[in-house]
C-alpha cells in the first residue's frame, strides 16, 4: 500500500510503490479512485487518475490492484453506451443520476442478465484457442460467438446449452495443466493487441455509398485513414455518414473528447436509424464509447484503447469492423496534458516526443487477418480517425504524424463547406494508396471500366483547376468550346455527382453499382458532347440539353428504378447527333 505525496490534478505522485508494474491499475483514497500507473521511479509511481481529484491531499492511500486496464468481453456489449474506461454510461444514470460520482463502482457488464448460448462442439472434440465453442443470439442483427479462451487447448468434457449469465460456466476443457472451466466473460489488457495468425495484405474496399469516398479515394476493408479539417468542415458529419452506411458488420463509434451536444446527437440519432440490410435500428450492431470533452482527461486517453480492444474482440469472431475515433486530435491534447504534468522533454508544440508511436499503436491494431483456431476465418478492423488541426493547419504535429501511418487521407475543406457541399472532401488535396491494389475486386464486382471513368473524373477535375484561374482573369467567355465543356463537365461532377445530401433519403446511400451508372453518363454526355462540338455543334446548345437536365437529377432515382439510366443514355446519343452538323462555333 502506498500514500501519495504531490498532487497535480489528474497526475498523483506515491512513494511506497515499489512492488507495482508499469500499468497496473490502482485504487486511491478512501473513495477509490481508480487511477494507472504511468511511471515508475524507484519506490515511487507517478499514476494518472481518470476521476476528478479536487479535495484530495497528501498521505491518500493508494492500493494496487496488480492487473493493467483491461476491458470486460462478453455478451451485452453491442446497443452498450460506455465511458472511456468502460462503465456503463446508462446503469450509472438510472442508479447515481446525470452526473458521474467519484470512485463509484459498477460492473462493465450485466452479471444478473441470462443469455442463450447455443454450442458448437460436442464432448470429446479437441479445440485450440480461437474455436467457436457456441453463439449467443446478442440482438436480431449480431451473433455472439463464444471463443475458446487465449492460451487453452484440449478435449471438451462437457458443454451445455441453456440459458447462463456471462460468469456462469458454458463448457470445461481438458487441457494438459488440467481442467479450465470456460464462461462467456473475457478479460483483455486494453494496451496489448490481441493475437492473431497472419496479416493479409487489404484487397478489397469498405463500400460506403458514399460517392466522393467509394469512387475517388477508397477505404480498405482492414485499412486506416484519417479525416483532418478545420471546424465546421463536417469531421463529424462524415465520420456519421460512414458509420451509418459502411459495410461492416460491427460499429464502435469513439468520441474521444467530443462536445457534449455532438455525443447527444449520436445518442439519439443511431437508436433511431435502420440498418439498410436488415430494417432493424443500427444500434444493433453497434457499440458507443462516450468521453466527451467535460469528463476526466485521463479516461480521454485510454477510451481509444478501449474502443480498438472491443473492435479486435469482434474481430476475431470473424466479423469485419469499422471503429471511428473522433477526434485523435484531442486524444493527442490529453497525452500532452499528463506528459507536461510528468515533466517530460516537449516535443514540437508541446506534445510528448512519442506521439508519433502511440498514434502508430493505434492505427496498426487496425488490419484484414487469419484469425486463430481449427478452421481457416478471416476478420478485419477497419480504422478511422478524425484529426482536428488547430485553424485548419496540417503542418501541425498530430496531423503530420497521422499521414506518416494512414494510406488513406481525406482532407476536409472549409470554403467547400460555406458553399455547402458535403461531404466536403477535397478532391484536389485527399488521396488513396489504396486504390491501385483494389483494381481486380472493381473489375470483377463492379464494371472493368470503373477505373476508366475514375480517372476521367479525377482528370475533368485537374483540369478544371487549372483552367479556374483563366476564368477569374478573363472570364469564361475567353475560353475555347472545349475548355468550356471540361469546365461544365467539371460543375456537373461537383454538383451531381460529389455532392451528396445526407438527408434525403435516397441521396445518402449509393449502391456501387448506381455509382458506377452515374459515372458512365457524366462520362458519355462529356465524350458525345466533344463529338458534338468537333462537328461545329454550339456549346450553348448542348448545355441547354434534356439530357444534361437528366443527370443533374440521376441521383435522386431509386435503386429500383436503375433501369431509367439506359433511357438517359439514350437521350444523350439522340441529342449530341441531333447537335451536329451546325455553323462552326469557335
């Protein structure tokens, strides 16, 4: 037992500490504050607490509890509201009210709750860890599978179905040190990566129905990337977007220093929000982890910790998982905070000179890979993080960090959100390094001229830059029929196709095959058009067209009714024909 000797908010200093490891978790004063230790220096330890500690002084008792922060696994974690640390945000609220009281104690998971769990195996088959030995049926949306524990291997003695708690025994292993009796409940440190057999090399993208991102700058199934922006760009807005519509089977959703009214809009949107394949409320297969902005600094700092162990868990069921931390940048203030407070050597702008490797230790728990057990399954986390540069300035040190570890870097845009296009990813700065290695999977489940349309777009829109600047000289009018088509061409793909209205209902989600559908009109209006104007036809003309009318609309038509994109086809051709042939138009 030790006592504490300084102070310096969430930072307490104990001696008498010797017998401690770096991580462990500790109780401090009588009120059992729970607090890490971070630092170790002789007999004394330097513990950050993730509860408030005014009142506190010296000569506070500090007792070890001999185990890292570690996170509790089992049935009832999906539709659940945590903190940074795990505690149940809503049991808290029905037993102590709105606020947090300190050094209160409640189990992560529900201990009374029965759930029915369905084996897998039989008496007398051998399993390695990683096996499924049986499912709970979680919500309508997610099974629950039931692994055999890390570290245990051998012959099942006994395994029953019913109903259980999470710490009532499901299934006994005979293993070679004996027998190992197996509940649903799992502990994991959440500071140690669970263990897999092989990562795979991502080949295959995240569909999001989210045109700008699915099209130009992908995400991996398995990858990382990062969303850095000013206030106001819609940080927040994409990282919603993507958590309603990607195609993953599990959601964790961190707000890692978030403003209250923002985790309140989560709160209450996702319970209201259907899942596009199953019609059931998307908080069905999703877990929320809400350290907003006014909670303890220290919890802000482990709750993404906690998040990517609860993503890795759901991994290796086998399911593919996409966690969103929001915002790193404020996770990043927090290592700050306890690293100024230990009074270590700045680095630039005063964050700690291991910035860049906590950041790393992060992102690389994200990935596609061979998961243990008898069987060959694969699973995957897919991670997204936002960073929130102070004035919009990436050259600052998170930001920079962050694009040394992603491959993925949607860049966001205060001018195109006054403007109100959203998402407000800017094409001219973002960028995937994704996309060369995804070219087979959109070949195959998409079109072999994906990539031919997606270069036409990328290369409309270079060149619209460019000519931009002739424009706000000269005027457009200065510009030949064919700069003009590219600089029209270049309007409907902003305006049409890149814009996106997350609020209605059809406009929010695109299917791939839709995407690929609008594309393949932008791209034949665009080359019949040249045609057109080759053959003396009137820019004036074809922009006064039907058929330009009809893609500006293309978005808005159901995915049900995808045939009416061959009529505009259609169109197009009888129109761009009917053009030729006219007076040269220089």
């Amino acid at each position: 037992m030790g006592k504490t000797v300084k102070i310096s908010g969430p930072l307490i200093i104990a001696e008498d500490m010797a017998d401690s490891k770096m991580y462990d978790v500790v109780r401090v004063s009588e009120k059992g504050l729970i607090g890490e230790v971070i630092e170790l220096r002789g007999d004394k330890a330097s513990i950050q607490v993730y509860e408030e500690t005014a009142g506190l002084g010296p000569g506070e008792e500090v007792v070890s509890t001999g185990e890292p922060l570690s996170v509790e696994l089992a049935p009832g974690l999906i539709t659940g509201i945590f903190d940074g640390i795990q505690r149940p945000l809503t049991t808290l609220f029905f037993k102590y009210g709105s606020r947090i009281s300190r050094g209160v104690f409640v189990n992560n998971l529900d201990r009374d709750k029965k759930w029915t769990f369905v084996p897998c195996v039989r008496v007398g088959d051998e399993v390695v860890e990683g096996d499924i030995l049986g499912t709970v049926q979680e919500t309508e949306i997610v099974e629950h599978r039931i692994l055999v524990p890390n570290g245990v291997h051998g012959k099942v003695t006994s395994v029953q179905a019913g109903d259980f708690t999470i710490e009532e025994t499901v299934a006994v292993i005979q293993t070679p040190l004996g027998e190992k009796k197996v509940s649903m409940l799992r502990k994991w440190p959440v500071r140690r990566g669970r263990p897999y057999r092989e990562k795979l090399s991502p080949n295959r993208p995240m569909v999001t129905g989210q045109r700008v991102v699915d099209t130009l700058f992908p995400v991996a199934r398995g990858g990382v990337a990062a969303v850095p922006g000013p206030f106001g760009s819609g940080k927040t807005v994409v990282q919603h977007q993507l958590a309603k519509w990607a195609d993953a089977d599990i959601i964790v959703y961190v707000g890692c220093g978030e403003r209250g009214n923002e985790m309140t809009d989560v709160l209450n949107e996702f319970p209201a929000l259907k899942d596009p394949k199953t019609g059931e409320p998307i908080m069905k297969r999703t877990v929320l982890i809400a350290n907003t902005s006014d909670m303890p600094v220290a919890a802000r700092e482990a709750s993404i910790y906690t998040g990517i162990t609860i993503a890795e868990y759901f991994r290796d069921m086998g399911y593919n998982v996409a966690i969103m931390a929001d915002s790193t940048s404020r996770w990043a203030e927090a290592l700050r905070e306890m690293s100024g407070r230990l009074e270590e050597m700045p680095g630039d702008e005063g964050y700690p000179a291991y910035l860049a490797s906590r950041l790393a230790e992060f992102y690389e728990r994200a990935g596609i890979v061979k998961l243990l057990g008898s069987k060959e399954r694969t699973g995957s986390v897919t991670a997204i993080g936002a960073v929130s540069p102070p004035g919009g300035d990436l050259s600052e040190p998170v930001s920079q960090a962050t694009l040394r570890i992603v491959k993925v870097f949607w860049g966001l845009s205060a001018s195109l959100a006054y403007k109100r296009h959203f998402p407000a990813i800017d094409w001219l700065i973002s960028y995937s390094l994704y996309a060369d290695q995804m070219k087979d999977w959109y070949s195959e489940n998409v079109n072999a001229d994906f990539f031919k349309y997606r270069q036409f777009v990328m290369t409309i829109l270079q060149e619209e830059a460019a000519l931009d600047e002739i424009v706000r000289l000269v005027g457009m009018d200065a510009l030949s029929s064919k700069d003009r088509l590219t600089m029209e061409t270049a309007k409907i793909i902003r305006e049409d196709y890149l814009h996106q209205n997350a609020f209605d209902d059809i406009d929010t989600y695109t299917s791939m095959h839709k995407q690929f559908l609008m594309l393949k009109i932008i791209y034949e209006f665009d080359t019949r058009a040249r045609e057109a104007i080759a053959n003396y036809a009137s820019v004036s003309d074809i922009l006064a067209s039907k058929s330009k009318e009809k893609i500006g609309r293309a978005k808005y038509i159901p995915e049900e009714n995808i045939s009416e994109f061959d009529e505009i086809l259609k169109l197009i051709n009888t129109e761009m024909k009917a053009l030729q042939g006219g007076e040269e138009h220089v």
